[in-house]
C-alpha cells in the first residue's frame, strides 16, 4: 500500500510502542492482536529501527498481512491486518 | 510382458511407502520450536538468551531454555537462603553471583561498573530489564529447565531458585530429547 493510502486507512487498534526497545514493540504486538477480530487493522508505534523490519517478519510468519509502514518525525508507524 | 509391468508397479509401490514414511517422520520431527543451553552466566550472554526468547515466543514459537552450570547464578533468588548446606556449597555459593543482579559482563566488566553502566543504558534506551524479561518470558510459557546434575554440582539448592511459573528439573537428555525435535537449536 501507498503512503497517501496507509494513511487513510481505518485502523482498529493502535499501540503506542514507542517507549519500548526491541523486543517490546513486537511482544506488545502480539499481546493486541488477540484482541481485534480477523481482516481487522492494527497499526504499531515504534521509535526501534528493528521493529520495522521485525513485524513483517512476524506477520509472514502468522499470515496476517503486513501493509506497510509509514515513516513519521522519529517514529514509524507500522500497519497490518489480522488473518 | 503384463508379468513385468506388474513387478514393476509393485516394486514402486514399495518405494512409494518407504518415501512417504520419510517424508512423514522429517515433517514430525521438527516443530516450531526452539531450545538454548544456556552455560554461561554472563550478563550479556544471559540477556541475548533471553531477547531472543522472548522474540521467538511472541512469534509463538514454543521455548525451552535449558539452564546449565553458570548460568544457574541468574536463576538464585537473592531472598532466599536455604538451609542445610555444607562447607563447599556454601563457599560456592557465596563466592557465585546471587541473582540476575549480581551478573558480571564478559568483557568490560570493570569490578561491576560495567553491568551498571549497561543496565543504566538499556534504561536510557527503554530496553526491558533482564527482570522484566524473566517476567515476561514467565507470562509466554517459556519453559525453563535447570541441569539438575550442575544444580548439585555448585550446591545449589532448589530452594533457592527465583519463583517462576514454568520451571522444571532435569538432566541433560531432556535437553537433547527437546533439541532434537525443535527447528532452532543454540548454545550459549
């Protein structure tokens, strides 16, 4: 997905991860996705350079759907959509 | 001729089932799993151990941490102090690091400014404390595994081991038993 798209999109949950190092963004991904339903998207806040990289790993790997990250002032913004 | 084509077809067949079962046992074999040896029980060491535990399990991969000679140092609870040891355990037991707090880094230790100057750090970058990641690795159902056999050897005693929700005794062909069937297999 584009940036002007990702931005537009309607996201269910947001989790705000930003005060938290790797691995925590990813453990805090995985403890909210339990509670949106599938096809439902999620959005992550990081400040970790790894995260970025980490969560489509994840996804590929639980088959939800990485949509793409969005680069703000310091953080990333990074969106998936629950299988 | 049929006569032919009919062995042939048999002896296929046979092989047919000798792949299959192959294949079957190499697809059970390994499961979405990872196992460490954990020996040393230096702090950095410790901590990568735990980081990727912790990493794997919010992946859902299943872990099982086998705890062994050094590194049972990280699981001694400091408030605990059990009885009934003698002479030996006991200078071992007080010349060896009392809990997670206590642990030397490999390099740059520095008589203890190291892990201090570290721990300050990983604050400063909002790192989860190596406490803070037993926890959270306590909450995932990592599964962790003292090597009952160097437990005695440095006279450790159950008793004194930290409050964890999965933590179990045995020795080392448990671990080889949960390595053999895990897809990610490390030392550390």
């Amino acid at each position: 997905m584009s940036n002007e798209e990702l931005k537009n999109v309607s996201v269910t949950k947001s989790i705000d991860a930003r005060g938290t190092a790797c691995p925590g963004p990813l453990l805090e991904a995985k403890k909210a996705i339990g509670t949106i339903k599938a096809g439902e998207i999620m959005e992550i806040l990081s400040a970790d350079e790894g995260t970025k990289v980490d969560i489509p790993k994840w996804c590929n790997k639980q088959g939800h759907e990485y949509l793409g990250t969005v680069e703000e002032n310091g953080y990333f913004k990074i969106y998936m959509k629950k299988k | 001729m049929e006569e032919i084509q009919n062995t042939e077809i048999q002896r296929l067949q046979r092989e047919l089932e000798v792949l299959k079962k192959k294949v079957s046992n190499l697809e059970d074999s390994r499961k979405d799993q990872l196992s460490i040896a954990i020996v040393s029980g230096d702090l950095d060491k410790i901590l990568a151990a735990m980081v990727i535990s912790v990493a794997a399990a919010a992946m859902d991969t299943q872990v099982k941490l086998f705890f062994s000679f050094w590194s049972l140092s990280a699981l001694r609870d400091p408030k605990k102090c059990p009885k009934g040891k003698d002479f030996i355990s006991k200078m071992f037991g007080m010349m060896l690091p009392k809990g997670t707090k206590k642990l030397a880094l490999s390099n740059m230790n520095m008589v203890g400014m190291g892990p201090m100057m570290i721990r300050m750090l990983m604050k400063k970058q909002n790192v989860m404390s190596l406490e803070q990641m037993f926890k959270e690795a306590g909450e995932l159902g990592i599964e962790i595994v003292v090597c009952e056999m160097s437990m005695n050897l440095m006279g450790f005693k159950k008793e004194e081991l930290i409050d964890y929700p999965n933590l179990k005794f045995a020795g080392a062909a448990t671990f080889v038993a949960d390595a053999s069937e895990s897809s990610i297999q490390l030392f550390i």
